[in-house]
C-alpha cells in the first residue's frame, strides 16, 4: 500500500467518523433520541417557563407534572421524539439485574416520610420500583424500603430509587434460622421474643408481618430450611443455622418458660430453640 492510498483511507475514515458524529448531533438537535435496547432514558427538564408547575415544591426531586428537573417517566428503548436539547436533558442508563441467588435492597430519594415509630418505608404498588410516578403517587415514602426486589431484569429510575445487592437467606438441612426483625411493634414489658403471627411468607412480606401486629426484635418463630429472598428488615443469625446445627425447633407459638415459670433470658430462649 502505497502513501497516496494510505492517505485516501484515512481521509475516507475521518469523513465516516464525521458523518457518524453529525447524524447524532442532527438527530439530537431535532429533538430526537434514540434509547437503546438494553437502556433506561432519564430526563431532566431544564427548565419551565409557562404554566401552573414551573418549579419542584419544596423538599421533592422528581416531578410528576412536567416542573423543572429530573422527570419520574423514564424512556423505554426505541426512538423518542420533541426532546429539544436546550430543555432536556438525557442520560441512558443500563437495565438493573437482579441476579440468582441475590435479591435488591431499595433506597428512595423521594417520597413522604416515614411515619413516627417506623424503620422501614411502606410497601406501594410501583410494579417493582419500575414505576416511579405509581410510586410517589401512591404515597411512596422515602428512605430503606420494605419491600426487595427479586431476581430478574427491571427498567428503574436510578434517579429516584438506589439499589443494594444482598444475598438471599439459605438455611441449611437440619438447621433452622433464628430471626431478629428491625421494625414491628414494640414486645410488652416482660417479654425477651415477640410471639408468632402468621402470613408473611417466613419473614419474606414484611409489610404483612407488622400489618399482623408483629413485634420487633428477636422471634419465637424460626424459618426452616429453604431459600429465603428476606426483607431489609430481617436479621438471620447464621451462627447457629449454619454450623452443623442437627435438631429441629420447637413448634411455632410454643411460649417457653424458664425455672419457676420465669420468662427465660435471650440465651436460654436461643438454645431452647435450637433444641439444645
């Protein structure tokens, strides 16, 4: 190959990468944008100079009625129109996966807030966090979320909701899992282990375990082999559950009692669990 040709081929290129780069910059300019299909456009609104919703109230982030900054609606893939590029702008980003074995632990940046006497921010229908305008709409709240995020593919606002990856809870053959929840109510006075309440799926819906009065802190029912996807609110103990434990609890509800009928203290009450 000689020079003149080398030189050609360059010029070629230049022109190719030239026309590749003018083609987006037109495309944006009128107002164009292309979300690919593994991306999640963002929007933010520069600003608003008309109308009844020009500014964000006071203390929120995400606007739901088209105010200035960062828009709730997010951009599915394929191509969008009338987003001029001196109002909006839009940043893609990447699909969030939820792998195997993993579940998503959920952090809000807007919302109301929690109510007095609560750790965690109630569960709303938001179809997984992927909807961000259900979520504030519904009286989302800002804040650790009760409810996770199993495994699999989800178009999220990152804008609003961050998220943590935690791994889900497996308790072995012959073992069982003593549990310590983070919010419930308050155990009477007296009481070391709050008593057993049904239908929250072995500690997995925490929102139905304190919608049916359950107490916070150390539980008399323990979870039993199997693979758990726990909320945030849920502590397992692994020491026990996870180092050779052979015996299995006592029943659920099984109120246990110490010498003289005394209220056992938080270690008795561990190893009578553990059926030691």
């Amino acid at each position: 190959m000689n020079a003149s040709t080398l030189i050609v081929l360059c010029i070629a290129a230049g022109v190719l990468v030239t026309l590749a780069l003018s083609y987006r910059t037109l495309i944006r300019l009128l107002g164009m944008v292309i979300i690919p299909n593994n991306g999640v456009g963002i929007v933010t609104k520069k600003f608003r100079l008309f109308g009844s919703h020009t500014v964000l109230p006071n203390g929120k982030i995400i606007a739901l009625n088209g105010e200035a900054g960062v828009q709730a609606d997010t951009l599915a893939p394929g191509l969008h129109f009338w987003l001029w590029p001196w109002q909006y702008a839009v940043s893609v980003v990447g699909f969030t996966t939820i792998t195997d074995g993993k579940v998503g632990i959920v952090v809000a940046r807007d919302g109301e807030p929690i109510q007095t006497g609560r750790v965690l921010a109630r569960r709303v229908e938001c179809n997984a966090y992927q909807d961000a305008r259900a979520f504030i709409s519904n009286g989302g709240q800002r804040g650790p979320q009760i409810a996770v995020i199993p495994p699999g593919t989800y178009r999220i606002n990152t804008q609003l909701f961050s998220l943590q990856l935690a791994d889900a809870l497996e308790v072995q053959d012959g073992c069982v899992g003593i549990v310590t929840t983070k919010d419930g109510a308050t155990l009477p006075p007296g009481e070391i282990a709050g008593s057993t309440v049904e239908g929250h799926k072995s500690f997995q819906d925490g929102e139905a375990f304190i919608g049916a009065g359950g107490y916070k802190g150390l539980q008399e029912q323990v979870m039993l082999q199997g693979r758990y996807f726990r909320e945030p609110g849920v502590r397992h103990r692994g020491g026990e559950a996870a180092h050779g434990c052979t015996h299995r609890p006592r029943r659920s509800g099984h109120r246990l009692r110490g010498p003289q009928g005394r209220r056992p203290d938080r270690r008795e009450f561990q190893a009578r669990q553990l059926g030691r």
